[in-house]
C-alpha cells in the first residue's frame, strides 16, 4: 500500500512539473496584462442589460477580476475604470435594510 501511495505521488509531481513547463499562451499572457478599464469593459458586455440598469456594486465587480499581481483589482482604481466608461455612481444614504449602498449605472443616453 505504501508502495501504491509513492509511485501515485511521483506520478502526480512529474505531471505538474510537466504542465508547469508548458509556455504561456500569448492570449493568456497579454489578458492578464490588459488595462483595467479594457478587462472592465469586457466583463460587462457579458452582463445582460436588466443587471445593469438595476445598478451594479463595485465589490461584486472587484471579485469578478483579477488585479495586477493576481490579486483584487484596487477599489478606487476599479471605481475611476467604470466612471471612464461613463457609468454614474448613485448612493442611497439610508434605508431600514442598509445604512448606505451605492451602485454603479450606465450613463441615461438623454
């Protein structure tokens, strides 16, 4: 049984440190390193339109990106990225169920 255990861990590190090996594809590579803006722009055209126009959280939209160094994407960079695609930010100040909320929209074409 030992024997069994060794050989299938030997097995699985060789086969990790062949796909570790394999060279980046160029498309991964250069998404990776897209603007924010441009990878923000991207996310919300797979949005449908009824999500949209019922306003969108920046921290749903933080956790659907990935930032820099693999990590969140910074809030604030995240929040200047949606306001230079023309979205709008408005806040409630107080409700019975949050105390604050705000949430991004598309700017009204009018």
């Amino acid at each position: 049984m030992t024997d069994n255990f060794a050989e299938g861990l030997i097995a699985r590190l060789q086969q990790c440190s062949v796909e570790q090996s394999k060279p980046i594809a160029q498309e991964d590579y250069t998404a990776s390193l897209a603007p924010l803006h441009t990878r923000l722009q991207k996310l919300l055209e797979t949005l449908p339109l009824c999500d949209q126009r019922q306003g969108l959280s920046l921290l749903d939209l933080q956790v659907r990106l990935r930032g820099r160094k693999g990590g969140l994407p910074h809030i604030g960079e995240l929040g200047a990225a949606i306001r230079r695609l023309g979205w709008q930010r408005r806040r409630r100040w107080s409700d019975h169920d949050a105390a604050f909320a705000a949430k991004w929209y598309p700017k009204d074409p009018n």
